[in-house]
C-alpha cells in the first residue's frame, strides 16, 4: 500500500450485532474489510463474532486517530446495551 494511502485512511468504531442478539464493539482503518473478517469471507475477526455469524454493522463513527478510536471503544464498552442501543438510534 503506498504510504499516502495509509495516512488517508480514517480510523472508525463500530458496533456490530451478531445472530445472538449480542453487540460486539470495536475499531478498524477499513471497516468493510473489518465487517467480512468478522463474517468469516477474509481471515481474520474477533474469536467473539466467530460462533455468532452472520453480524451486521449497526453503528459506526469516524475519529481522528488511533487513539481517539481505542479511547472511544472503551467509553462505548463501559455503556450498558440500553445506552448502546440509544447510541446507535441517534
């Protein structure tokens, strides 16, 4: 990938809902390459998402840098699935 392409990429957080009913919260440069890893088309995705396939991407957000998307997770993982559910309906 050339290097101005990776300074372009913007760095995201998403919630996810998997077939159980369960949100699964996290942080990606290329979320549509992020949401088919979770759904099992590219290697990789999280252990969590892996037995609760197919997911769907119900939220996402575009932050400045790594940084601010690792800190918003966190703040977003602290939430109970109410304020997460309101989060997403905003």
């Amino acid at each position: 990938m050339p290097w101005g392409d990776a300074v372009s990429k913007a760095w995201h957080v998403y919630i996810l809902q998997c077939t159980d009913g369960s949100l699964y919260t996290g942080v990606a440069r290329d979320l549509e390459r992020r949401l088919s890893q979770h759904n099992g088309d590219q290697p990789g995705g999280a252990r969590y998402t892996r037995g609760r396939r197919p997911v769907r991407l119900l939220w996402s957000e575009t932050v400045a840098d790594r940084s601010a998307a690792l800190q918003r997770e966190l703040a977003i993982k602290r939430l109970r699935r109410a304020d997460k559910l309101r989060l997403i309906d905003e």
